[in-house]
C-alpha cells in the first residue's frame, strides 16, 4: 500500500471537500472525498506534512453507519484536518 501525502484540504459543513496530495513518482493531485474514503478502505495511508515534516496519518473512523476521516480518533460525526499551512 502507498503513502499518499496530503499537503492540503478543504472542509465544508463538516466534511472534507478535497485534498490536495502527492504520490511518489506521479506528482500531485486533489481527491474528492468519496475517493479518499476509498483508498482508506483499500489500506493506503494518508499522511498530512506540514513543512516537510509527515504527521500522524489521518484515521478513518467509524460513526454510526458512516465513516468520517479525522486527524483524531474521536468519534465525533465531522472530518477533520490538522493545520497544514
């Protein structure tokens, strides 16, 4: 499985609109959420960097029926992303 880094994002209304990522050997690209959630599921990591420096992997967490991605693991019903500026 790969590590997708995530240089940046969006959240609207609680969920992650896009994120913007780089993949080794491909350059950069920005998922949908839909997408993102998929390749949690299929075991990639994403992993925000901020300055250069890889912070702990977004986690995927299960809420309910729902799955939400979350810098935490709180179970709270909403995305979340850490400062990436």
């Amino acid at each position: 499985m790969a590590d997708v880094l995530v240089t940046g994002g969006t959240v609207s209304d609680g969920r992650i609109a896009s994120l913007d990522v780089k993949l080794h050997g491909l350059g950069a690209r920005t998922l949908d959420r839909d997408t993102a959630l998929a390749w949690m599921r299929d075991g990639h990591s994403l992993v925000p960097v901020r300055k250069g420096a890889r912070l702990p992997n977004l986690q995927l967490v299960e809420v309910g029926d729902d799955h939400f991605i979350r810098a935490d693991t709180a179970k709270e019903s909403s995305d979340s992303l850490p400062e990436l500026d």
